[in-house]
C-alpha cells in the first residue's frame, strides 16, 4: 500500500509556471507507475500524464503534450509535476495517483489517490 500527498500548487499567471510533488509512503515506492489527473470545476477528473513504474517512460494527454514533464526520484520517494507555459484551462484540483502494475488513462485504473493540490491559473 501507498500513501500519497501532493504540493506546490498556487497561483499562477497565464504564461507561468509551477512544479508539482507527489510525496510517496509505504513500501516499494519503485515498483508502483505514477500518474497526475486533474479537475476543473464541475468537470469530470481528466488523465494529464504518467510515469512508469520500470523503464522511466511517459506519457502525456495531448492537452499538457509540450508544455508538462512528469519524472520522478525513486531515492525520495517522489514524481514530479514541472508545468510550463500555463494557460487557464489548465485550472484545476490537480491529484497524484498510484498503481501496482501498467498506468492507464481512466480514473478507474489507479487504485491509489492523494488529495489534490489547487493550481489556478489567471488570465
């Protein structure tokens, strides 16, 4: 099992920047693939970029494509969120999740979750 707690959300303006952590406890924080989703007001929680668990590869959705890198270090125990180039669509609750196994794009593949960090992102 897995616990996860994210920071560095805030306040940003359109053009700016943030990075995100993603703070891993609980055993063999190596062998779980790590993604980031996000959630705009009264919009459904939407897959924005993972990182596998092995071979270090990600993946992004076409909207962060370009302007978002995940990574992680395994020696802390944390992936990283760096975001550049925000716009304010990029507004949102943004949340790390957890998986024993193959990442995938839906909310119902991850079975572990932190609690959201707030980025807003003004015009």
């Amino acid at each position: 099992q897995v616990q996860l707690v994210e920071s560095g959300g805030g306040l940003v303006q359109a053009g700016g920047s943030l990075r995100l952590a993603c703070a891993a406890s609980g055993r063999a924080f190596s062998m779980y693939a790590v993604g980031w989703f996000r959630q705009a007001p009264g919009k459904e929680r939407e897959y924005a970029a993972a990182i596998s668990r092995s071979d270090y590869s990600a993946s992004y959705a076409d909207s962060v494509k370009g302007r978002f890198t995940i990574s992680r270090d395994n020696a802390k125990n944390t992936v990283y969120l760096q975001m550049n180039s925000l716009k304010p669509e990029d507004t949102g609750v943004y949340y790390c999740a957890a998986v024993w196994g193959t990442p995938g794009s839906q909310t119902t593949d991850w079975g572990y979750w932190g609690q959201g960090t707030q980025v807003t992102v003004s015009s």
